[in-house]
C-alpha cells in the first residue's frame, strides 16, 4: 500500500486501511475502532462507506485534489510576489530598467561616414 500521507488527517493510507479492516473484516464497531485509533467516530464511518463503494481505490491519496491544493497554493505565492514587487517599484527600491539608446551610423543627418 502506499506510504505516503493522505489528505484525511494526516493518516497514512496503510493505517487507514487497517482501521477500515478492523471494521469490516473483525467485526469491531465505528466506534470501537475510532476510540482505539484515537480519532472520531464519523471520520472511521465515512473510511468506511466509502472503502465499501470505491474499494482499495478509496485508500489510495487523492492526488488530483493534492495537485489542485498545490496550484493553489502556487497561485498564492505568485500573487504575494507581485504585490511584494509592485510596492518595492512603487517605493523606489527596485530601479527601473536601464534604457538604451540606439543610433544608427551613416544616416543623413551627419552620422559617421
């Protein structure tokens, strides 16, 4: 199974499944598993009902909303950056790109022939 952490409460999904066996398969009670693991009752039920409709592919993390949590977070950051840049710019702590000016050579005006 896979080690890594899930979205649901920081519980890998190795120990989601054994809570999820616990239940189904040694006949404990939602509630005895949640007070033995320490958590709460409806989070164990919720493991449950959806283990019974989606199989091991509910254990499994979510990674599209982890991908999406991500780009979100990304967008964050992105979006303080500019704000962080704009008000440097907007203080003066950033000079401003330096200009170059480009002359041509052997034009009519008396440029260099």
């Amino acid at each position: 199974m896979d080690a890594r952490l899930s979205k649901n409460c920081g519980i890998a999904a190795a120990r989601r499944g054994q809570i999820i066996q616990r239940v189904l398969v040694d006949g404990w009670s939602t509630a005895q598993a949640a007070a033995a693991f320490g958590m709460q009752e409806r989070r164990v039920a919720r493991w449950v009902a959806d283990y019974r409709r989606h199989g091991m592919a509910s254990l499994r993390q979510d990674d599209s909303a982890e991908r999406a949590y991500l780009r979100w977070l990304r967008r964050i950051y992105t979006a303080v950056a500019r704000c962080i840049g704009g008000l440097r710019r907007g203080f003066g702590l950033v000079e401003p790109a330096s200009c170059v000016v480009l002359r041509r050579t052997g034009d009519e005006r008396g440029g260099g022939n």
